[in-house]
C-alpha cells in the first residue's frame, strides 16, 4: 500500500531548488544554470507558473514550474503540442509559432522527490505589453504588428487551434517582427477536445461567458484576439490611452468594459477615434460583448474591408466619416462682390383685356392744373413716373367700378321723375 504523495512544493522551495541547479544530469536540463542580472536570477511570476530563464550547452531555455499539482491531462497537452510542432515545422520550415515545449517529468529536485515541470524555448524579444509602451503613438510600426497579429491568426485558424489564453505577456514578438506564443497550458486541439485546461484565460482578455463556463474550442481565441487587435490599433493613432487606462495587468480593456459595453470612459474614447478601422473593430468587439460568446465575429472579420465606391447604410454605428469637398479655387481676377436683390413684392397680376365687353361709363375727373397737365406731355414722362397700383382683391378682380353705375343710375331716375311730373301737369 502506497502513502499519500508529498505536498506540492511552493515558490520558495522552487526558487531555492532552481539556484542550487537541482537538476536531473541527463537530458536538456543536465548542465543548466539559472541566468542572472544584477545578482538577482531572471524568473518570471504568472498565475499558475513560475518560470526561470536558464543557460544551458545549447542555448536560453526556460523552466515552467507549477504553482498547484497539475492535472494528467496537462501532460498529454503537452505530449500533444510536441506532434504537432514536428507535424508543423516539416510542412513549412520555421512556422510553428508557439515556443517549443516538453513536458519533463522528474525536473527539479526538492526534499529527495522529483516534480515534473515544463522546458521551454526562450523566445528572445518584448513582451506585447512593453512593445506597445515604447512604440504607443507610431503608426506605421502599428500597423504593420496589426498586419502581423492576423497572419498569426490565419495560421492558427488553418490549422484547428487555439492557443486558449491570448493576452499582453503571452505574446511575444522577436527581433525583426516575428510574434511568438508562449504559455501553451491551455491549448486546445481536436486531439485534446476532451481534455479541458484548468484555466480560462487573462480576465482583462477573455468573454465573461467563457470565464463562467470555462467554454473551449477552436473559436475560444476570437474575442481575445479581437481586444489586442483593437488595443494595438487604437495605441497606434492615441498614445494616450496607454497612462489613461493601462493599469500593468491589462492592454486597455478590463473585465469590468467587457461587463459594461459603451458605459465605460474607455468605450467612449475608442467610439471617438479618429480611426476608422479602430471605430469598425470598437463595433465588433462591442457586439460581442452584448452577446454569447458563440457569436464573437470570426478572425477574417478583424481585416479592414476593400474600400467600395459606396456602402450600404448600416443600423447603430456609423462606421464611416464623410468626404470634406475639395476648396475651391480663388478667381484669377478680382470679381466685385454681388450687390444682394432687394426682396421680392408680390404683384397682382393685371387683369387681362377682354374686347367683346363694352366699354364702362366711367366719370372723367377735373381737368389738372396746367403744371400737371405740361408734366404729364413733357416727353419721358412715362418713364420717370412710377404709378401705384392698389392690389385689387381677388374676389373682385375684374369686376367694373360702381360708383359710374350709381351715378348714372341716379340721372335715369331724376329725368322719369321730370317726365312724370309733365304728364301730370
């Protein structure tokens, strides 16, 4: 009958094993030791590892050491991952992106008993968080890490995997430009489907729904690789946003602007981009905050679309900012200023002659005084005298004077009235 194994060992003890160089004297491990600056050894703490950059006959190497016991399915992770970088690197020479790995299973050696642990590639370069501190505001380096981001991407999706916690110190870039993967603990594969990772990703990087229900396949990238791909574009175009809202254990985003999509002052800043692409991918990467994770756009929707001669109108953002027109052009030769119309006088229309009426009795008016009446045949004078009309209403446009009508109607009446008088006489 076999004992209990012996606790887990604890970062104390790994750190005290690592500095003695307790290691097996076989194998990769047989002649490392841990490098050092400053006097302090180089090792690097995360949430489930700690890891020790070592020297060795063939180069930098990197020990993973885990915090807890890890699970027998990490093993086969690993086991799994050295196929498929073989299977990788003999179809395309150098294309593996993840950093080599090898699951070792008697590492370090402490208190007399062996713990397995992971040797690793060094991948000499930044990390993204310090590439994108010291390169925040320069566009054309930016853009073209962008361009790169979704090759790896590409690559990734061709070949069915996920690297299952994409985040600012997972991600590496080398000398030149390259972008390495490091940290494969929770890759998934279609050999591994059935082997779900005990962990779920960077908070500040991954859907809240996967955080909940530990979701893994090989779409579990997209929304991670949307946030970097809007991070970096946005640092690109406002290095300011990098001291407003980078807190050392983020890029931009954090758990809580995935919780509150637009209704944080990180959203509103993206919104307002002067980025037309950063505006699309803000877009994006809201609507899958607002819905399942199963739904986050795939990669190919992270490239900036073909520019069209016109686009069909859209419900919610406006992605797009209108053409200014061009100025136009001063005038050769000085052109007076336009004099401004004076305003408009509505004019009645005159009422159209008609012949085949006969003529109305009208009553002629006193003779002028002769000043007048030597004004009125001056010549010219019908061009220096502007008459003024009364606008006549509309309901009696055309309609005769009475007043002759009324006069004319009053003699009639006095002469019967003579002619009555006579015969009664």
């Amino acid at each position: 009958m076999t004992g209990s194994p012996p606790p887990w060992p604890d970062v104390a003890a790994f750190d005290t094993a690592v500095q003695r160089a307790a290691f097996p004297r076989h194998g990769r491990l047989a002649d490392a030791v841990v490098e050092r600056r400053g006097g302090l050894m180089r090792r690097m703490e995360g949430a489930n590892a700690v890891a020790y950059v070592l020297r060795a006959s063939d180069g930098a190497l990197v020990l993973r050491c885990f915090k807890e016991r890890p699970t027998p399915a990490l093993r086969l992770r690993y086991e799994a991952l050295e196929k498929w970088a073989a299977r990788a690197d003999a179809d395309a020479e150098g294309s593996w992106v993840p950093a080599d790995a090898e699951w070792v299973e008697e590492a370090v050696r402490i208190d007399d008993h062996w713990w397995p642990a992971v040797v690793m590639e060094h991948v000499a370069g930044d990390s993204l968080r310090a590439h994108l501190e010291a390169r925040a505001g320069r566009r054309e380096e930016l853009t073209l890490l962008a361009d790169r981001w979704r090759g790896v991407l590409a690559w990734l999706d061709g070949l069915g995997m996920a690297h299952g916690d994409l985040q600012h110190d997972n991600v590496r870039i080398e000398e030149g430009g390259r972008i390495r993967l490091i940290d494969l603990d929770a890759v998934w594969t279609s050999e591994l489907s059935a082997e779900a990772p005990r962990e779920y990703g960077h908070p500040h990087f991954q859907h809240p729904e996967r955080l909940r229900d530990g979701h893994g396949d090989r779409t579990a990238d997209r929304f991670s690789a949307l946030v970097i791909q809007v991070s970096v574009l946005a640092l690109a175009v406002d290095p300011g946003l990098w001291d407003d809202f980078h807190n050392e254990d983020n890029l931009l985003f954090t758990a809580e602007d995935f919780a509150l999509p637009m209704a944080t002052p990180l959203w509103f800043r993206l919104a307002a981009s002067r980025s037309v692409e950063v505006r699309r991918l803000t877009a994006l990467l809201d609507g899958a905050c607002r819905g399942p994770l199963s739904e986050v756009p795939p990669f190919r929707e992270l490239n900036a679309p073909e520019p069209t001669a016109a686009s069909a109108p859209s419900a919610g953002w406006t992605l797009t900012t209108p053409v200014p027109a061009p100025p136009i052009a001063p005038p050769l030769v000085p052109v007076p200023p336009a004099v401004p119309a004076p305003p408009t006088i509505p004019v009645v229309p005159s009422v159209p002659s008609m012949p085949s009426m006969p003529p109305v009795p009208t009553v002629v008016p006193e003779a002028p005084p002769p000043e007048a009446a030597d004004r009125a045949a001056a010549p010219g004078a019908e061009d220096r005298t502007i008459p003024f009309t009364r606008p006549v209403p509309e309901a009696r446009r055309g309609t005769p004077p009475a007043r002759p009508v009324l006069i004319g109607a009053g003699l009639a009446l006095l002469m019967l009235l003579a002619v009555l008088i006579g015969v009664v006489r």
